[in-house]
C-alpha cells in the first residue's frame, strides 16, 4: 500500500562491489518547487496521469503511422458533361459515347476506364493501344480492317483520355507500373479469355506494349510497334522542354497545366496531329520540311470507322478533350515525366533475351515473341526511322526485328495507312493476303 501513496520503500542492500566516486559535476540550476498541496496532489493520482500521458503518445504515433487520404479520381467527361447534354447532342461530339462498338465501362481503383471490344468470339485477339493524347479512335481504322478478317479485337482509353477518369497525378505518376497495370485491368474485364495475344501499340502506346511484353512475354504473342516510343533518344529534346516539364518545380503547375494546354491546342498543326507533344521534333531544315509534309494528311483523316456518321480528326478529339476533359492536360503532363518513351533499353534487352530462349526450347514448348514489328513513317519527324531500327536491332538482336516503312507517311500512321498496318498483323497470324 505504501507504494500507491508514493512512499519510497527502504532498498535492499547492494550486493555490487562498491564503484570509486565520480567527480562532483557543477549543480544545475532548480526548478521552482510545486506548492506542497500540489505535489501531494501529483503523487496521489501520478497513475492516472502516466495512463493519459501514454494514451497521448499511442494516439500521436498512430497518426503519424496512419496513410494520408489518397485524392479521389478526377472524373471522366461521361461522369461531368455528358449527363447535362441532351441525348441528340451526344452523336454531335467529336468523339461520341458510341463512336467504337462494344462499349463498356469498367469501374477500377483508378477510376473509370472505357473499354471496346468486338469481333469473331473465337477470332485472334488483338490488343490495341492509342498513342499520348488521342484516344481509341486513332486505332478505330485499323480494328476495323481486323475484325473484318477474323480478329477479335480490343481497345481502351488510357487513363486522362477519351472516357476513362484520371486518377489524380499527385498520388500517382502515370509510369510503367500504372500503364501495366492498366493493361491487365482492361484484359480482365472481358468476359472471354485473353491469355494469349498480338499487341498493337502506337507511338506512346507502343512503349507501353514493349514495356508490357518485357513482364509478361508468355501471354504476348506478336508485338507490333507502330512509330514507336521507348527507345527515343533524350538528346533530341529541346531545353525549352526540359524545363517545361521538369520536375524541379521552376514552373508552378497551374502555370505549366496553361502552356501545355496552349501548345497542344493553339499550337502549330504538327504538335496536334503527331499524337505527341513529349518528344521534340529536331530543329533542323530537314525535320521541319519533314513535319510540314506530314501534317496534311492527319488533318484530313478521319478517326471514325466508316459506320459512323460523323468525320473527326486526331486535331477535333485532342481539342475536344482540352476544353472538356478535367483531368486530361495533367495525365499528359505526367505522361511525359514518368512514361517510359526514352531510353528503355535495359527492357527492350529482356524482350530480346525473351526471344532467344524461345529458341533454345524444344519446339512444341516454344510460346510468346518470335520477332518485334517495327511500322514507321518515312518523314516522321518524331520517330526517327533509321535511329528507331538502328536501337531496336542493338537491344533485340539484328534476327529479331522486322521492319516496315511506308513511304510518304509521317508520324500519324495508323491513322492515314490502316491498311498497310493491319496487314502486318494479319502477317503474323499467318493469313497470306
């Protein structure tokens, strides 16, 4: 009992052997001493306060531990226009709600994310990934050619774009593990089976399905890259950009969310149509001829498959998007930082790699990539051809690249050559014409 009212017990007597004495150190200067009615106060309820004291801890280490909110989604433009149009508006659009056959909405932790798939159930499957700023209808001409020869096909609109949400860039950089992840949120949700596929990835989208392939190269069965990204060379890259999109914080974003914006709408023709405005185009007579030459031809293309009663180009939808997708801008912006489009490759060496075990396996258990297809413009200003085959034969090996460039064509080429691209795919499903 003497202990609860804070009496001191006497110690027992030291068993240790006795320590030489240290030397005295200087006092400290006292406290003021409590009033004695306070002090017996204290000693009374000491218990109690030392259970608050430790309550106060554990509450404050708890919340230090605690996972700050992750911000919500921002939301895609069927979630904040669409519903305030009226329903003979809606085929008016640029990019309408039906523009694609097989709509649906998938509901993920990201957000919403639309998804097309139509064509032969039992057809080949096809995945297709549009490129940095215009959605799935970039690729509408060349899903259709494929459904028409027996393809199942697949499209989605990558987060930030067309009608899929945004899960919001301050929580999640849109790089490898987001597109990936992506990817197989789309696969899911099908209700048929995609273990095995060809990819079809343009510009953007075809650095996102080599990345892809490096990870799962068992499923992936062709790979085409259509002007691709991925092995772009940063050297390329004007200052002007570098700092426009650096992360450093130099310019503040609201400011930088406006010039981007600006540039992709208000700027010149090429930066609309060539589906990216993450690489720059190089500053030399010969490129910017090159550039000119190149933009004709998407501006009048249109995305749309012949069914459809409207004309839209990639210039209507990427405008379109700016002034009516809230999150659109800030996906592109964070695209641009955190995609892997440059300098890629460590993994484009593991999809070559990937290959050449394929060979060295008996041939009735030999699955995934046998080749990578490279389509290219001849004036693309943005994907180099002769650089692009150059890296891509030094990481994958000479044996394993084939190589289609068509003449007269720039970086918009599956929008304004479906054909040609379609049939390199049907190439590697081994149809001969």
């Amino acid at each position: 009992m003497a202990r609860l009212w804070g009496s001191t017990p006497t110690p027992p007597p030291s068993r240790l052997p006795s320590l030489p004495s240290l030397p005295t150190l200087p006092s400290l200067p006292s406290l003021p001493s409590l009033p004695p009615g306070i002090q017996s106060r204290i000693l009374e309820h000491k218990w109690y306060i030392a259970g608050g004291a430790a309550t106060l801890g554990t509450i404050a280490l708890l919340n230090s531990l605690r996972t700050p909110n992750k911000p919500k989604p921002i939301p895609s433009v069927q979630e904040c226009l669409l519903p305030n149009m009226a329903p003979e508006d809606l085929m008016g659009l640029p990019y309408p709600p039906n523009a694609l056959p097989g709509a649906r909405d998938v509901d993920t932790p990201y957000g919403i994310m639309r998804v097309y798939e139509w064509g032969p159930e039992k057809g080949d499957r096809v995945l297709l990934i549009h490129g940095i700023s215009t959605p799935s209808p970039a690729l509408a001409g060349v899903a259709d050619k494929l459904v028409k020869k027996g393809c199942r096909v697949m499209l989605f609109d990558l987060f930030g774009r067309g009608y899929s949400a945004t899960p919001d860039p301050k929580a999640t950089n849109y790089d490898s593990a987001l597109y990936t992840t992506q990817i197989l949120l789309c696969l899911q949700s099908s209700i048929l089976p995609w273990s095995s596929y060809i990819i079809l990835g343009y510009s953007l989208g075809g650095a996102v399905a080599a990345d892809f392939a490096s990870y799962f190269p068992h499923h992936v069965k062709g790979l085409v890259l259509v002007a691709p990204g991925g092995l772009m060379r940063k050297e390329h890259i004007p200052t002007s950009s570098k700092i426009l999109y650096s992360t450093s914080g130099l310019v503040p974003q609201w400011l930088l969310h406006k010039l981007v914006a600006r540039r992709l709408y208000n700027g010149p023709e090429v930066a609309r149509t060539m589906d990216s405005d993450a690489v720059s185009i190089r500053g030399d007579d010969e490129s910017d001829q090159r550039s000119m030459r190149s933009v004709s031809s998407a501006v009048s293309a249109s995305l749309l498959t012949p069914s459809s009663s409207t004309s839209r180009t990639a210039s209507d939808i990427v405008d379109w998007q700016i002034a009516n997708h809230p999150g659109f801008v800030k996906a592109f912006v964070s695209t641009i930082r955190y995609a892997p489009t440059h300098e890629q490759q460590d993994r484009w060496k593991i999809i070559g790699q990937n290959m050449r075990d394929r060979y060295n396996m008996p041939e009735k258990e030999r699955v995934g990539l046998k080749e990578v297809w490279l389509v290219l413009g001849e004036i693309d200003p943005i994907i180099i051809a002769d650089e692009i085959v150059e890296d891509a034969k030094d990481v994958l090996g000479r044996r394993f690249v084939k190589v289609k460039i068509l003449d007269g064509v720039g970086h918009d080429v599956p929008m304004v050559r479906p054909d040609e691209v379609a049939r390199v795919v049907l190439k590697i499903l081994g149809h001969k014409k």
